[in-house]
C-alpha cells in the first residue's frame, strides 16, 4: 500500500529512482517537496500531478549528456583522423528518435 504522505525512500521506490536522484530533483526545485524539520516528505497526489506535468523524469537531460558524448567522440576522433561529421550525424539521429519517441 502506497501512503498519502511519503518521505524520501518511499517516493524514491513509488517512482523507481535513487534516494539520490531525489534529493537532486527536490534541491534543483524541479521536484515539490514540504521540508518537516530536517526532512522532506511527500504528498502522493502532488507527486503524481507532476509526474503528469513535468516530463524531467521521462526524459532526462539527454540533449547535455549527448553533447558530452558527442565532445569526447569528437577529440577521439580527432586524434585517429576520423571524421567528425559521421558522429556528429549519428548523434543527431538519436537526438531527433528521442523527440519523436517523447
């Protein structure tokens, strides 16, 4: 049974994340939370109305990630003579399936 009111660990589990994800959300204010003390709590309709609103956890940042990934394939590339144009394609072939799955 899922209770009304939830701390960390619980909406961590109901939304299968980390505990540490959770405390990112929440710090980053992307995430509501009630502090009681020292501690956040959670009420599960809050929660869930911004899971149906907030899309942060469907898709996460992967535009940051694919550029870290492009930058560093780009430098690979760049040290063996291939060209960075094919990887700069594919990445943005995933790029444009990530949005059109979204």
């Amino acid at each position: 049974m899922i209770k009304a009111i939830m701390n960390v660990e619980d909406v961590a589990r109901y939304l299968g994340f980390s505990v540490k994800k959770i405390y990112r959300l929440v710090e980053t204010n992307k995430m509501p939370a009630s502090k009681v003390g020292r501690q956040y709590r959670f009420i599960k309709d809050v929660v869930d109305r911004w899971l149906k609103d907030s899309d942060i956890l469907i898709r996460p940042d992967w535009d940051k990630r694919l550029d870290t990934v492009l930058g560093r394939m780009r430098a690979r590339a760049s040290r063996k003579n291939i060209g960075t144009e094919d990887i700069a394609r594919e990445i943005n072939q995933v790029r444009s399936q990530r949005r059109a799955d979204a």
